[in-house]
C-alpha cells in the first residue's frame, strides 16, 4: 500500500493528513507514505518527525481578483501537472490524500489523468477554491463538519469529523520537566501556527505585564516572525517560554496548558477539541477562520477576540478569568469536544482500503 498526502504552505493541511498516516499505520505496518509540499512552507520540518519522503512541486495560486500574477501562476500549475506526472509514474501510489492547498491541484489533476483514486478531505466551515476544483475529480470527499457535506457532490461526501493525531503524554510531570515547568503552577499557551501571528505575538506581549510573575508562559512566535522583543523579555519574565516552533514537545505543550491562545484554523482546534481544552481564538481577518470561530463562539465552545479591535490587556483580563473559574474551562473544554468530535480510527482506515482497492 502506497499512499501520497499533499498540502502545505501553512500546518492547517497538514496536521489531519499526519493523523490518517497514524491511524493507518498501525493497522498496516507495511504501509508506504510520501508527501507532495511547498517549497518553504513550515510543514518539511514537522513532515520530518515522521520520517515521511517530502517532495516540493512548482504550484501557483488562483487569486479571486484581478492580478497579472494570475497569468504567470497559470504557467507554474501547468508546470506543476507535468511534474507531477513524473512523481506519480516514479512512485506508483495506491492513492492520493490532501487536506486542501494549492500545492496540491496540480498533482491531483495528475493522479485523475493517470487513474490514481483522490480523497478530499474539508476541514473548515468555509470551502477553499482548492478543495472546490478537486473534488470534481476526487473519488471521495469527507468533512469535519456535518454542515459542510451541502457543499460537495452528495453520492462521494461523507460527514467524518476531523482525523487527529495521538497527543496523549505518559506522564504530564515529565511533560513539565521536559519544557523546564515546576508541578502545581499555572501554564498559559499562545500559538499562532507554523509561520507564527504577529497579531498573537504582540497581544501576549501586552498581556505579559498583567498577569502574576508565577504563570508560566509557552509562546510558539512562528519561525518566520522576529523575536528578539520576545526573547529580551525573558529576562524580565523567567517564567515566559520563547520558542518558534515545537515537534515531538507539542503534545508536552498541550498536556500541561490550562487555556490556549491561538489562531481558529481547524487543524488546531480540533487537536484542542480532542484534549477538552479551553481556547480562545484571534482568528485572521477576512479569510476562512473567521467563518470557524463564529461557528464556535455561536456554539459557546470558544472566545472569541478580533485581532483588529482588541487589546493585550483584555486578553489578559479574560486568561485571568478562566484560569480562576476552572469550571468555565472546563465547560468550553467539552463544548468544543461536542462541536468537533474527532473522525474514528475504523472509519479511516475503511476509507483508505475501499479507495485503494
């Protein structure tokens, strides 16, 4: 069994494609994976952790507005299609898996060419013009939201909820030595994704100031944002924890953080949903994540901020109230868990072997 993922450019399409690889790999141990991603997108570096062949195609964007990079993308995705021609004749796969991005259009194309069965997976609430143009050729289409099965062809659309991977710790104390957090103090985490949010970044940093000297801190800034500011104020906050990027410490992260701060892709927040933890999401204005946290805050699984409006200081304020009502933590905890249930492990590997037979 030969199964090729695609998706990059940022984590979102990335993290449910790593879960299915999980999740199958157990149940067949002789199972071979590759990867189709961009060129310098975050995900090679986590991709790395499971030692899966990563490979880069030329791909180009559509932009819904008028542009002449439009003109010059065209050629690049034709580019992409011969390239990814190539790679699909060498590497033989049983099939093909994306979580979206356009990285991945061209080498689906391909696979449709050359006979190769395609599975479209849609995470947000919202469709992605990538996810649109593949599922006209894809053979199975599955969402993380029932509510998301309208969008697509009914007779190859199936509700699943989101795959995600095993975040489970052995022990949360080795999780805290491992990240240099003593027992019994409050742990606070702030994300903003592979690339990191300067948005996030600079709320937390307003926000530092206010809470007690004896929180404990984990910042991920993004590999691709400055962090010098951060990392100066170490010096005056010990408990602040500077990092760009987590592999293998990500689910030590998790484990021992009592509310979340992050951007409200789906990837992330439905690792947050499977763990019952309290998030509060700044979602990225006018895209998708948008459309994700309304959905959220509607179902009163998540608060809300608008990185546009708000402040650090009411950041603080309301990480300072849930980390004092853990009732209320663990009220949104569940609601989310209720609103994203993970996809099931049976049901993966069903769709992996009816595909690739």
């Amino acid at each position: 069994m030969k199964i090729l993922f695609s998706g990059g450019g940022t984590l979102g399409p990335v993290v449910p494609l790593l879960a299915i690889s999980e999740i199958y790999k157990k149940h067949n141990l002789k199972a071979e994976f590759f990867w189709v991603g961009t060129q310098n997108g975050p995900e090679k570096e986590l991709i790395s952790q499971y030692n899966i062949p990563f490979f880069t195609l030329t791909s180009g964007k559509w932009r819904r507005y008028i542009s002449l990079w439009n003109i010059f993308d065209i050629f690049k995705i034709i580019f992409g299609f011969f390239q990814s021609l190539f790679l699909l004749w060498q590497k033989k796969p049983d099939m093909v898996v994306t979580a979206g991005g356009f990285v991945s259009v061209p080498l689906h194309a391909a696979a449709f060419v050359l006979g190769i069965p395609a599975w479209v997976h849609q995470q947000d609430a919202q469709v992605g013009l990538a996810n649109k143009i593949m599922s006209h050729t894809a053979k199975k289409i599955t969402t993380a939201l029932r509510d998301s099965q309208s969008f697509f062809s009914e007779n190859k659309t199936e509700w699943i909820g989101n795959p995600v991977r095993d975040l489970s710790v052995k022990d949360v104390s080795e999780s805290r030595q491992k990240l240099g957090i003593p027992p019994g103090v409050h742990v606070i985490l702030a994300m903003g994704g592979g690339t990191g949010s300067s948005s996030i970044n600079k709320l937390v940093m307003e926000a530092l100031p206010a809470w007690p000297r004896d929180w404990h801190i984990i910042h991920l800034v993004g590999r691709e944002r400055p962090r010098a500011l951060q990392e100066n104020a170490t010096k005056v906050f010990p408990n602040y924890h500077v990092f760009p990027f987590l592999k293998e410490e990500m689910k030590d992260a998790y484990a021992i953080a009592e509310v979340v701060i992050t951007r409200a892709g789906f990837a992330s927040i439905t690792e947050l949903a499977a763990l019952g933890k309290a998030a509060i999401l700044l979602p990225m204005s006018h895209t998708h994540q948008e459309v994700n946290a309304r959905l959220l805050a509607e179902n009163k699984a998540a608060i809300v901020l608008d990185e546009r409006t708000d402040s650090g200081l009411k950041l603080a304020k309301i990480v300072a109230e849930l980390i004092e009502f853990k009732e209320t933590r663990d009220y949104l905890g569940k609601r989310l868990q209720t609103v994203l249930p993970p996809a099931k492990p049976e049901k993966i590997i069903q769709i992996v072997d009816s595909l690739a037979s």
